[in-house]
C-alpha cells in the first residue's frame, strides 16, 4: 500500500545527493511466519543528513506501516523530522503523524525551524489534532504544531 511513498522518498533523498547505506540483511528484511507480516527498512545518507531510514511493514489486509525518521548532521541545529502512517485494515482506518523532534523546546528555536507545521495545519482542517493531544505530549520531546490525522475509509475516499 505504501510502496509508492518509499518510492517517492528515495527520489528525493537521490535529489539530495544521498546515497543508500548497506544495513546487514537481518534489518534489511524480515519475514513473520506466524503473522505473514514483512518489515523492510532502508538506510540512505546524504551531505546533510547523516541518516535517514524508511521503514516499510505489510501486514496485507490488517495492517500497512510507513514510517520514516530523517537525522540531520550533528553540525546542524535542524530539528529531528519524522512521519508515520497507519492503516489498519480490518476498521478501514488511516492514522498519520508528522512531527519534528526538536533539539531545543524554547520558543525561538521551535518558531525557526518546527513553525511550518503551524500553516499546513491551519490550511486543512482534518489535522487539526487537538482532541488526540492526550495521547502525544509535544511539550516534552515534540513541536506545538504535531499533525496528527485519524481518518475513516469513507472520508479519505471522499475527499
């Protein structure tokens, strides 16, 4: 279900001039005999990303896993981004969280670098997360401006 959007990332990471890190096969991919499900996992590096890493988990019909989690360069103050989706099959639902994990929660540094979060939340309304604020603290380790999207089949198809 996701293989489009590891595609999408390894373009662009490619435009970045990154390159893919060879992990050792047992991270690379592994295959549940018991549930069927495979997890795939690429590591990629770029000049200003020390390590980004997109893993891939098929679940088939239950469930489909996208998660991706870039780490700039220990000389850059650019916050942490990562980006998870979730589709649980057997409920028809999508779950999408996209958040930086700054490395400082002081105003000025979150309004530099996490802020831009804050215009695409404002510009569509289904991020708009507050009611899921109970389950994620971003006082503690995220942004003020974490998108959360929890859908149902029927909405996403919709819109």
């Amino acid at each position: 279900m996701f293989d489009s959007l590891v595609d999408f990332l390894k373009t662009n990471i490619d435009e970045l001039n990154g390159h893919e890190v060879q992990i050792s096969s047992e991270f690379k991919e592994h295959h549940n005999e018991d549930s069927k499900y495979i997890i795939k996992n690429w590591l990629f590096s770029s000049p200003e990303y020390r390590k980004w890493r997109i893993t891939r988990l098929n679940g088939g019909k239950k469930l489909q896993v996208f998660n991706t989690v870039a780490y700039p360069n220990f000389d850059s103050e650019v916050p942490i981004l990562g980006a998870d989706i979730l589709w649980f099959g057997t409920s028809q639902k999508l779950l999408a969280i996209l958040d930086y994990q700054p490395l400082i929660q002081e105003a000025k540094y979150l309004e530099k670098y996490c802020s831009s979060l804050g215009s695409i939340k404002k510009k569509y309304s289904a991020f708009d997360n507050n009611k899921m604020k109970n389950i994620y603290d971003s006082k503690k380790y995220f942004s003020p401006w974490v998108i959360i999207c929890s859908m149902c089949a029927n909405l996403l198809l919709s819109s």
